[in-house]
C-alpha cells in the first residue's frame, strides 16, 4: 500500500469515528471532533475526514447566530443530515459557552 493510500485509509477511517461521534453527541465543533479522536488519529487526518464528510453531504456545517468565532477558526459546528437546525443551536451554544468558560478560566 502506498504511502497516499495508506492516508486515505486513515482518512477513510477517521471518517467513520466522525460519523459515530456526531450520532452520539448531535452536535461537535471542528475541535471538539479533532480532540475527541486525538488518541486514534492525527488531527489532521480528522481534519480530511471532516472536510471530506462535507463535500459528500454525510455531514452537515452550521454557523451560530451572533457568533462568528475568530478568523481562523469560525464558529461551525456539524451534525448529520436531515436534523433541525433550530433543535441543535441550543446545544451548540451550550458547547461555545463551556470552551469561553474553559478558555477564561485557563488564564488563571
């Protein structure tokens, strides 16, 4: 196998994980998903995967209202095809809140 194979199998695999994360938590931002499969994948493999996922439409990206994020990491979230967006923005607001807590708290 090829070193470009041996990636797209990863990629094929860490795939898959996204796919059962988000039908266990619904909703997952670009990190959360890189960092709940960091001991499996490297997190640019899961990166691939995510953006792969995408383009397929097995996954869906969404923005939150109001929430645009920082340049280089906007605040997307993704989840399976065919939920209702507005049943998932209370989730990941939630979600935003605790990393903005997390993050200020990590100051100290």
């Amino acid at each position: 196998m090829g070193k470009t194979s041996k990636k797209e199998s990863k990629i094929h695999e860490a795939a898959k994980r996204v796919l059962e994360v988000l039908e266990e938590v619904e909703v997952a931002f670009n990190r959360e998903l890189r960092y709940r499969l960091e001991s499996e994948f490297p997190h640019d493999v899961v990166g691939h995967a995510i953006e792969k996922l995408r383009k397929e439409g097995k996954i869906k990206q969404y923005g939150v209202p109001g929430r645009k994020g920082a340049e280089d990491m906007p605040n997307v979230f993704y989840a399976l095809p065919g939920k209702d967006y507005r049943s998932l923005l209370p989730k990941a607001k939630e979600k935003l809140e605790l990393a903005a807590v997390i993050h200020w708290i990590s100051k100290f």
